[in-house]
C-alpha cells in the first residue's frame, strides 16, 4: 500500500514520535494546537511555551538533531521495501479500535497486510511456560477462529502466544489470518528463536510495533505492547495465565475498554 504521507510529512510525524520528553499526552495537546506535526515544527517560540514547558519549546523549535535525523533517514528507507507500512494517526487505516484505547501510538510500524489490522478479532495471551495441553488448546481455538472470520491477535512470545499464531496460520488460505503485536522494533525478532513464524506471519497477516525500528526488548515495553493487543480486539481469551503475568494484564486493559474476556485456567478435557 502507498504510503500516504509526502516525505515531508511522513518525516515531522516521526520527529515528533522520536522526540525526547515528548510524551502521548503532550504530543496530543501539541497536536490538538497544530492540527499536524509539520505545523509543530512551524509554530515559533511564543506558541509553543502556550503547550509545552521552555525548554521543550526549545527542543521543538531548534533544527533536526543529528541522531534523529539518522534514525527517521534509516526509516524512511526502511519503509520503502514491499510490505512495510508506517501508519499514523491521520492515515485511514490506522486501526480504528485503537481509537478507544488510552494514549493511541502515534504511528505504527506494520510489515504485513495492513488491512488485517481492522475486523473482527480475538486475542488469545497466556503462559509462556503453558502446559502441552495449554498450548494445544489455544491452537485449536486459534485455528477454529481463524477459520471462522475471526483475526487472531497475540504477542509473539513462548508457549500460548506462538500457539495461537501457528492455529491461525494453519487455518490456512480460508483463515482470517493473525497479527502479532511486538515488544521490540519491528525490525528486532523476539525471542530470536520465533524469526520463521515472524516471517509467516507477516506473509498471511502482519506484524506490529509502536517502537522505533532497532528498539530491543526491554521489561516496560511489554506493558505497552500488552494495551495494544487489548486494544485491536472485541475480546481476550487467557489460557493458562499465572496471577503476576502479562497476561492478566492484557485481560484487565481489555475489560476496561469494554472487551469481552474469557478464560481456559485449566484442562477442557
């Protein structure tokens, strides 16, 4: 899909995604003053400490550093090879459920299809160390609603996430497909051992980040991952979850924003 964006413009949204200090909540009284980001970058001093504290007024209105300007060069390359897609809040497929969802990301890094970012979906989350029996039971619910219309949502981590992804893959071409949603840059597989499923999953669906690209794995990404996966479904299945887990996590964020939750604690069997 053609990026729907100018350079120019594709460029201020990443400055202002990249931008030290420069939080959702500011970035969006920011916005809500400018209208765009490229206005942002516009605004003279006066205006800006109306938004934000002096010295981020100073940042905002002081020229391109040169690492940022390294880093949105690298991604704006990036972007450019088939399949990759940088969606914005301005951008007609930005998934609209995540428009319900506390501090929406204000752009998205997608390799994939974009168009199964939108749709009927269910997330399935749960124990990374799930038992066999987990695992088979999110694969089979995994395959059964994919095969129905349902997109399946998860986080590409160990044992019940990469279960749900392959039970989605494996309704095959009749499948509404899966998204795994990263705690890394799109650009980084984690854990390293699930780079063969990645790579299916952006052939027959797609892979998501809201992190700039190179961005590693690190603890407090995970949370945030956790409300987007919460946030691109009508509900949460957890399989096997311990009580301190991302998981309940997910299942907590998704009944907040009005999801239907739903659980497997134990055999079915």
């Amino acid at each position: 899909m053609p990026q729907s964006h100018s350079v120019p413009e594709l460029t201020a949204w990443l400055r202002l995604s990249l931008e030290p200090g420069v939080g959702p909540a500011t970035a969006y009284t920011l916005l809500s003053t400018a209208g765009l980001p490229e206005h942002i970058y516009d605004m003279g001093m006066a205006a800006l400490m109306r938004c934000v504290p002096e010295n981020l007024a100073r940042q905002l209105a002081a020229p391109l550093s040169s690492e940022c300007a390294e880093q949105i060069a690298r991604t704006l390359e990036w972007v450019q090879e088939p399949g990759r897609h940088i969606l914005t809040l301005a951008d007609p497929a930005y998934p609209q459920s995540l428009l319900t969802v506390a501090d929406p990301p204000l752009l998205l890094y997608v390799t994939g299809n974009v168009e199964f970012l939108n749709g009927s979906a269910l997330a399935i989350v749960g124990a990374r160390n799930a038992t066999p029996g987990g695992q088979d039971n999110a694969r089979a619910f995994a395959r059964h609603l994919a095969g129905h219309g349902w997109r399946v949502i998860s986080g590409l981590a160990q044992g019940v996430d990469a279960a749900a992804h392959e039970g989605a893959l494996e309704a095959g071409v009749s499948g509404a497909g899966t998204v795994a949603v990263m705690g890394t840059g799109i650009d980084r597989i984690y854990p390293s051992q699930h780079r063969e499923l990645a790579h299916r999953i952006a052939a027959h669906g797609a892979l998501l980040s809201e992190l700039p690209l190179g961005t590693g794995a690190l603890p407090h990404h995970f949370p945030r991952r956790n409300r987007l996966v919460a946030g691109l479904c009508q509900g949460v299945l957890v399989v096997e979850a311990a009580k301190q887990s991302g998981s309940l996590i997910t299942a907590r964020l998704a009944a907040e924003n009005g999801r239907e939750v739903f659980a497997i604690p134990g055999s079915i069997h």
